[in-house]
C-alpha cells in the first residue's frame, strides 16, 4: 500500500490544485487533469527542494498535497455546472458507452495493478534511477556522471523517475509505484482519448477511450514500467489543447501550457513533441499570446540541460556528425527491414488507417506538432552511436507508438462523426460522458 500513497498524495495535490482553480474555464477534467496538474505541482516541488539543497523525505512529498487539498476544500464551488453535465450525458445516453469505456478501462487497470512493473529499460533505467533518487534525497549529480552509468541514460529528463522515487521514500520498491502509476494512467488515458474525440459519433469516443485504455505502451508486457504511458497521456492532453485554441477556445490555455511543461521533462521524445507544440501554438495565435506555452517548453529545458551540464552529465548517445548520418542514411532502409517485427509492423498499419483522419485546418497544428516530432526522431536515428537496426528494433514501435491513440481519437471526429441533429444542425461537442468535470470545461 505504500505505493498508492505516494501516488494519492500526487492525486491529492492535482485535485486541490484544480479545485483551487475552479473559478474560471479552461482547466482539465477530473481524471486527466488530476494526474497533469499533479505531476507538475509534484516535479517543481521536489525540484525546488533540491535546489535548495533539502532533502527529500516523506514528510516534504506529502507537503504539497495537504496545502492543496486544504486550500481545495476552502474554494467555493462553482455551481450547477457538473449536475448540467451529468444530466445532458444521462439524457444523450453516452453514459451507456462511456460506461463501457470505463469498464474496460478499468479492467485493464486492475490487471496493471496487480503485477509489478518487469520491464527491461524499467530495470534497468527509470527503476535504477529512481532508487538511486531516492536514496540520495535528490538528482544526484555525481551518480549521473559517473561514466559506469552511462547506460542508464543520465541525460533523460526526471520526471518519471521523479514519480518513482516518490514510492521509494514511501517504502515501496520501484516496481510496485510504477505499476500503481501506470494504472492510474490507464484510467486516465481512456479519459483523454474520450475527451479528444468530442464531435465524434458517442461509440466512436468509445472506442478511442477503449484503444487509449489498451494502448500498446501500457498493453504489451515488455514495456511494463516504461515511461511511454505518461507521455502518451501527456501527447493526449497537449494535441487536445492545440485542437481546442484552433477551435478559438482560448481558455484552454493553462492546460495546454502545463501538458507541455511536463511534456518536456518526461522524455527526450516528449519534449520534441512539446517543442512542436510550442511551434504550432505560435503559428496559430500569434507570438504574443503564445508566450507562456513557449515559456512553457523553453524554461524546463533549459533549467534540465543546465543542470546536466553544472553535474558534467554528458550525452553519448547521440553523435552530431555529417560522415555518421550519411552513414546511418544508407543503412536505414536494410536496417528498417532488419528491425521490422509484428509489434512494429501493427503500430505502422494503425498509422496508415488513422493518419487520413488529421484533415482540415482545425488540425494544422497537430498535424505541424507531429512534422516537428518526426523530424526530431529522424534525426535522433541518423546520428546515433549505437547500432542502427538495434535501435530501431528495440525503439521504433515504442516511438510511433506514443502519440497513436490521440491520432486515432482525432481521425475518429472526422471518419465517425456525430449525427445531426434536427435541421442539419451537428451534435454540438460534449466532453462529459465519461469523466465528469471538477472545473467546468472538460480536458
């Protein structure tokens, strides 16, 4: 049980930072943004402490979570909002589909639970990391340089490993809290992926809530504990944000701007997608209302890389240099062949049948945050200094992988759309079948 407490006192502090911020439009839902906004309040807390030169213990995690939820408790409600929601579901009867979406979520969320996190890279990177972590009551920057440990990617951003390291001042092993975690994140995944294909048939939404639930990065057992659950989410709650400002509703701003802070800090891949982000956001609303979601990827990334270079963390697994990408350019079609298997190859075929779906301008700036994303995760193959058909072979699937299920959700709206309704008149959006709002406007 000590896993769950370390994961409820982020939950804690999620929610009370949700209800604190109940008075105005524009933040998450009560399942996405529970996990959002906690990871964020929980990595600035356990951040600052280190900078601070505190350790980090048990008491201090907790911190956070009791102030919020006290200072939750002590906002006043806004009313009639959440029973006006619940009663358009109850009289639309998507309940009767989010119902099912969230059986087989939770289904699959209780099998997560039961069994330890097992996976390979879990072992021996984020697992390793965060018991490291844990011990040394913060990012320890002499272990992180220490050549010998060069395989456990020092230079990853923290964020996950942050979350694990959590359970282990809690007393739980890493395994237990990353598979606590990824429960969590299945839930919330089904949430998000309901939420990002509103104006899409109600069995449609179903089904991208039952795909996000069952997402490969949770779904396949070799990727038990990998950080790829919590960015699929985040990918999931960010392309839904920039979906909604290119809709012109502006107030989903603070969620898009906090995805994308914890975007950056959860993988390498992840803050590609939230540089991509920040770049479509500019291209839509202009540079200075694009200000904080820019701040929002450029101040965590460079608050991590100073760090790494401060703690004399170098990164050796990628190589910038024009003889090694010409060479890795006339390998890549032998060693994409070479690396081809069935995972990889279902991944792609999925691609190929939701792809068409990201059509219209509504979705240029998703389809502009994915160009980025792809042009960053070419360049991370080409210069690599590791063998090339290795790295796709144990990579690739896991990369397209990622944002696959709000790839799907999105192609859903505009292959299944709701039907009409009376005149010709469309099924105005509704977030609110499955996960009912704490703050008004559903993600």
């Amino acid at each position: 049980m000590s896993a769950w407490v370390a994961v409820l006192s982020v939950l804690v502090l999620g929610w009370g930072l949700i209800r604190f911020a109940n008075a105005g439009a524009g933040v998450p839902g009560a399942v996405t943004g529970v996990v959002v906004w906690g990871t964020l309040g929980q990595v600035v807390w356990m951040a600052a402490l280190d900078l601070a030169g505190v350790r980090w213990s048990l008491p201090l995690l907790l911190i956070p979570g009791a102030i919020a939820a006290a200072a939750g408790l002590a906002r006043r409600r806004v009313p009639g909002r959440v029973t006006g929601s619940a009663r358009a579901a109850l009289a639309s009867g998507e309940w009767r589909w989010g119902g099912l979406a969230a059986v087989a979520a939770l289904a699959h969320a209780v099998v997560i639970a039961a069994v330890p996190a097992f996976g390979w890279d879990f072992r021996y990177i984020w697992g390793l990391k965060a018991r490291v972590f844990a011990l040394a009551g913060g990012h320890d920057p002499a272990w992180l340089a220490w050549p010998p440990y060069a395989f456990a990617h020092p230079t990853y951003p923290p964020l996950w490993c942050d979350l694990l390291a959590g359970g282990a001042i809690t007393g739980a092993t890493a395994a237990a809290t990353a598979s606590a975690w990824q429960a969590v994140l299945v839930i919330a995944l089904a949430a998000g992926c309901w939420e990002c294909s509103r104006g899409a048939a109600t069995p449609a939404r179903a089904l991208a809530a039952a795909v996000g639930a069952w997402s490969p990065v949770v779904f396949w057992p070799r990727y038990s504990g990998y950080a790829e659950a919590l960015l699929t989410l985040l990918v999931v709650m960010a392309f839904c944000g920039l979906d909604r400002i290119a809709g012109g509703e502006l107030d989903a701003m603070p969620t898009l701007v906090a995805s994308v802070v914890v975007l950056t800090l959860v993988k390498d891949e992840g803050a590609a997608l939230a540089l991509g982000v920040a770049l479509a956001t500019l291209r839509l609303i202009g540079l200075r209302r694009a200000v904080p979601v820019l701040c929002a990827f450029a101040v965590p990334f460079a608050c991590w890389h100073l760090f790494l270079v401060n703690a004399g963390v170098r990164q050796s697994a990628y190589l910038l240099s024009i003889p090694l990408a010409l060479r890795h350019l006339a390998e890549l079609p032998a060693a994409l062949a070479a690396a081809v298997k069935p995972k990889l190859a279902a991944v792609a075929l999925a691609w190929g049948l939701a792809a068409p779906g990201l059509r219209g301008p509504r979705l240029h700036g998703v389809r502009l945050a994915l160009a980025v994303w792809g042009l960053a995760a070419a360049g991370a193959y080409l210069t690599t200094t590791a063998n090339l058909t290795w790295h796709l072979f144990t990579s690739l699937d896991r990369v397209l992988a990622a944002p696959l299920p709000t790839i799907l959700a999105l192609s859903l709206r505009a292959g299944w759309p709701a039907p009409a309704l009376g005149h010709g008149k469309p099924k105005a959006p509704s977030g609110r079948g499955f996960a009912l709002d704490t703050a008004g406007d559903g993600l």
